[in-house]
C-alpha cells in the first residue's frame, strides 16, 4: 500500500496591503506584499479507491463540498480525468478567519500534493492557473517564494528574491473576522490614506533593511477591521 503524503501548508502575512480601488466586475485592485512565515497547517494523503474524504482535528470545521480542501481536490479530479479518490487529513493549527490566509494555503497544498500523488505532472502555470480558479488568495502559496509583490485581486505575482528574515508575534484575539466582511465596510476615505507601496517595500526587503521595512508596513483593512471591532485598538 503506498504510503502517506504529509505537507506543510505555511501561512502568509501581507507586509503591505493596498485597497486601491473597487472594480467593476465587485473585487478591489490590491497592491500587496506576501511573506510566507513558518507557522502552518499539515496535511495527509491518502489514495483511495474512490471519492474525496476529509477529516480534521477541528470539529467546528465543514469537511463537505465547501471546504477549500475538497474544492481544491474536486477541481483537480475533475479536469485532469482522475478516477482514483483520496483521503485527506487536515490538522488545522492555524487560527481560522485571522487573515493568515489559512484556508488559502491548505487549498493550495492540496493542489501541490494531489499533482504528486495522482502523478499528473502538472507545471507551476497550470497549478497557479486552477488555484487563481479557487481564490485569490491561493496562487501565492504555489509559488516557490518566500515574499512576493500582489497585483490584481491577489493574483498577479511577481516574486521577490530576498533572503532577509523576518521575526513576527502573532496575536489572535477570539474573532473571526471574514475577508468579504472586511471588504465590504470598506469606505472611499479610507482608500485615500496611502502607505508604502508593495514594491518599495520589497526593495527594502531585498536590502535587509529592518528599520525601513518596520516603518513601511501598512494596510488598508485595519480600518474597516477597527471600525467592526473597536476593542482592537490600542
């Protein structure tokens, strides 16, 4: 029987973050910086006969049709003509809904582990192409990069090659505060507050700059994020 595939589904801080504007088609122009950190979820695979099974360690977490795993797994099952099933376990260490983007990254390991598990020999295009499908959020953590530039909704990358380390404390009060909840508070006054661009940033990063990339970062949410939940500020 073959054995289990165990991955790490990093999380992603934006060192930067930039509404620009809303868009016709409803989502916001982003001009953002990722970094992916070390804190993550793990998953398991597992080939089965037949079907898409998932399980957690979190009882409060769906495991149908919703859940950005099973998503993930179907999309790919479906348009790459896979008939083999798959059981995965999902152990969710990541807090949900703290703007981590852990959701986004166990959806996207799910892709990266099932192109090696069913052996479809699927390139970086492709795999961005059906993440970018499913989020916009998820084709950052297809990338083999440790920060890279946002455009779009999320989706147009260009990765940024740096070395610099960076230390983060992460503090996630008992709130699950949703991206489309977020996005919709935002007000036209608050898009006009402008930080430090995505690519400045990143120039500062390459340069191992840490005074300079403290004093850049920013992010347009905080706002609305304040204004739903005023006990945040300190």
């Amino acid at each position: 029987m073959p054995r289990p595939l165990t991955v790490k589904a990093h999380a992603k801080v934006n060192l930067c973050l930039k509404v620009l504007r809303k868009r016709p088609d409803g989502f916001h122009e982003l001009d953002t910086l990722f970094e992916r950190i070390d804190a993550h979820d793990l998953l398991t695979f597992r080939e089965r006969a037949v079907g898409i099974r998932l399980t957690t360690n979190r009882s409060t977490l769906p495991t149908g049709p919703k859940n950005l795993v099973v998503r993930a797994a179907s999309l790919l099952r479906l348009e790459c003509g896979v008939r083999a099933g798959v059981s995965i376990h999902l152990q969710k260490n990541l807090p949900v809904a703290a703007g981590l983007g852990g959701g986004s990254s166990d959806a996207a390991t799910t892709l990266l582990a099932l192109n090696q598990l069913w052996k479809l020999g699927l390139g970086q295009k492709k795999l961005m192409e059906f993440a970018g499908r499913l989020g916009s959020d998820i084709p950052f953590f297809i990338l083999e990069s440790s920060y890279a530039v946002g455009g779009g909704r999320g989706e147009l990358l260009t990765p940024v090659r740096a070395r610099m380390k960076l230390w983060h404390v992460l503090v996630t009060p008992r709130l699950h505060v949703l991206a489309k909840d977020v996005y919709g508070r935002l007000e036209p006054h608050w898009l006009k507050r402008q930080g430090t661009g995505a690519r400045m940033l990143a120039s500062r990063v390459q340069k191992n700059d840490y005074a300079a990339v403290a004093d850049g970062l920013f992010n347009t949410l905080q706002w609305p994020v304040l204004a739903m939940h005023p006990a945040l500020e300190v």
